[in-house]
C-alpha cells in the first residue's frame, strides 16, 4: 500500500494475517496522502502480518539504521534493490 493514509475498516479485513505486508511510512510527522511512521505501526499491529515492509520512506524519516532500531522484529525498512522471494 503506497500513497495511502486510510484504509476503511471492511477492507482491513481482508489484510489481516498476511505473509507479507507492503505499506508506506513517508515520515514521522503528518503528511495529507501517506501514513506517518507510528500510523503505518499502528495498522501493522492490528493487520498482524507476518512480515512488514515500509516503503515511501522519505529522507525526513532519518537515517536507515536508526529508524530499523526503533521497529518491532517483524518489520523493517525497504530500500532501493529489496527482493521479496515469496
């Protein structure tokens, strides 16, 4: 999910238990078409994907290494290159 800052609830539903779990993160703070970072955790945590990946992470995030640390084990940060085996 790039590009989004909303995801209705009905259609929550149909994310729950994923594998993977692709969704943007653009910063930390609000922005009118993409999740911040804690909104983008927030919706992981309820979804309880297996995997998450954040994409859309704009350089206003921080720095890469810094922001993995503050990430729970089952999500991380993409980066330019990232291949997904599924």
């Amino acid at each position: 999910m790039t590009d989004a800052n909303f995801i209705a609830p009905e259609e929550q539903d149909k994310l729950r238990n994923l594998d993977v779990l692709v969704i943007n993160a653009l910063r930390k703070t609000t922005h009118v078409s993409h999740f911040t970072l804690a909104e983008a955790l927030d919706l992981i945590a309820l979804l309880k994907p297996k995997q998450a990946y954040i994409t859309h992470v704009s350089h206003q995030m921080g720095l890469h290494a810094e922001v993995q640390k503050e990430l729970p084990p089952n999500v991380s940060l993409a980066y330019d290159g990232l291949v997904l085996n599924l």
